[in-house]
C-alpha cells in the first residue's frame, strides 16, 4: 500500500466506519467513474466529502480491497494464488465474509 505508519494506523482504526460508508451508499458495486477518483487515485487522502478527508488516508478503496481478499485467502486457504488471480471478483467478494466489525 505504501502508506505511511499514521496512514495505515489510520485505515485500520476507522475500517468498520470506512465499510459502513461503501455499504450505506451502495459503493461497493458502484458504476459511477468518479469512484476511482475519490477512492482509488492516489491522493493525499480519500475524498468521502465529509470533514473527515483531510485526516483519511490515501486510495482507501485499494486498502478495503485488500481486506477483502484477506478475507477470502483465510476462508479458504487451500486457495492457489493463481486461482485466486484468475476468479471474478464477485466470487471473491461474496465468499469472502468480509465485514469488520466496530469497535465496542
């Protein structure tokens, strides 16, 4: 990810409420362009468009992907890594049971 140590504390620290965000707002399979630039692109930050951006770190999208294949890698680690390149990512998504849960 090539994050900064505060970037990165920063991501996992806030992922419940970064998921939360894509869920409540239908992001997660998203078809609208903009979405790479907010979320994707590098940047100083990702632009959620709340007064949180400034402090949120870079291509936020990238870093929940990665959580997500994660996720799916522990589900199902008899998985081979050229499999794992080669399947759609909706199955990976869907059997991955990503979801963080927030802190209590």
């Amino acid at each position: 990810m090539n994050y900064t140590q505060k970037q990165y504390e920063w991501a996992v620290s806030n992922e419940a409420n970064i998921w939360n965000y894509f869920v409540e707002n239908n992001l997660i399979f998203g078809d609208d362009h903009r979405l790479e630039d907010r979320f994707i692109a590098p940047g100083p930050f990702s632009k959620f468009y709340t007064e949180i951006d400034n402090s949120s770190s870079p291509q936020i999208g990238i870093f929940t992907g990665w959580q997500i294949c994660k996720a799916y890698l522990k589900q199902k680690p008899e998985t081979k890594l050229q499999d794992f390149l080669n399947m759609d990512a909706t199955v990976i998504f869907n059997q991955s049971g990503y979801k963080p849960k927030l802190d209590q």
